[in-house]
C-alpha cells in the first residue's frame, strides 16, 4: 500500500465526471489497486454528509436521494480496504495536537492515518496538508 485517498478524491471519483475525474481515474488506472487504500475517517465524513442532506430533505424525492448517496457510500467502501483510525494513528494525532497543529480534526486525523502508515495522501488541499511536519502529499486531479 502506498496511497491514501483523501475525502476530496473519493469524492470526485464517486461523481464520475468532468475533468478531475478523468485525470483522477487515468492515474489511478496506473496503479495495483493494492496501493490505494481509504480510511475510516472518510467514511465517517461522508456518512455525515449523508446525514446532512437527510435531515434536510423535505420532500420523499430527496429521501430517497439521501438513501441512495448513503447506499453508494456503502458500496464504494465495501469494495475497498479501509484502514481503521488505530492505536498508531491516535498516538500519530496526539503529537500533531501537541504541535498545536491548527487543521480540521478530521483532516488531522487522516493525517495521522497516512503518516502512522508512511502513506502519500492524494488530496487536493495540499496547502492545508501541506503544513503537517513528514506529511507526503499529491494531488492526482490535475
């Protein structure tokens, strides 16, 4: 394993269109499927969005809308390896909240899942990544 995919990219690839997508999809195309990997904290974000949308749906079509983006959340991280927020990753996160690391917590904590594994995180927030001290970053939709 060598890559983790932050929220941002599992996103644009659940889309399936323009033109991220398309250069997202042609590098990753490049790779074993081995080396890609999400994490649990990316799921916790998109279950939230889901739940979001939910909570505001007023109409059944919306519902029904809603349950569909959760069904496809649940597909998606089925079908892949999801690394846990462990024991590691905590001890990873500890050091970064000690460093007064100022970045969203559950940005923080994919952090610490990538750097507790020695992974690159592909994302396109590299600028706010970017801060986190031995963080490797990329960002394949471009």
């Amino acid at each position: 394993m060598k890559f983790l995919l932050d929220t941002d990219h599992i996103s644009i690839l659940q889309r399936q269109s323009g033109p991220e997508f398309a250069a997202l999809s042609a590098r990753i195309a490049q790779q074993q499927p081995s080396d890609l990997a999400l994490c649990i904290v990316s799921f916790h974000e998109q279950v939230l969005g889901c739940q979001t949308y939910l909570s505001r749906a007023r109409r059944a079509a919306d519902v029904v809308r809603g349950y569909g983006m959760l069904d496809r959340v649940l597909d998606a991280f089925a079908a892949a390896e999801v690394l846990p927020f462990d024991a590691a990753a905590a001890a990873v996160f500890d050091g970064l909240l000690a460093q007064r690391m100022r970045l969203a917590t559950m940005d923080l904590r994919i952090a610490a899942i990538a750097l507790s594994r020695g992974l690159i995180l592909l994302t396109r927030n590299v600028r706010d990544f970017g801060r986190v001290p031995g963080l490797v970053t990329e960002d394949w939709t471009v």
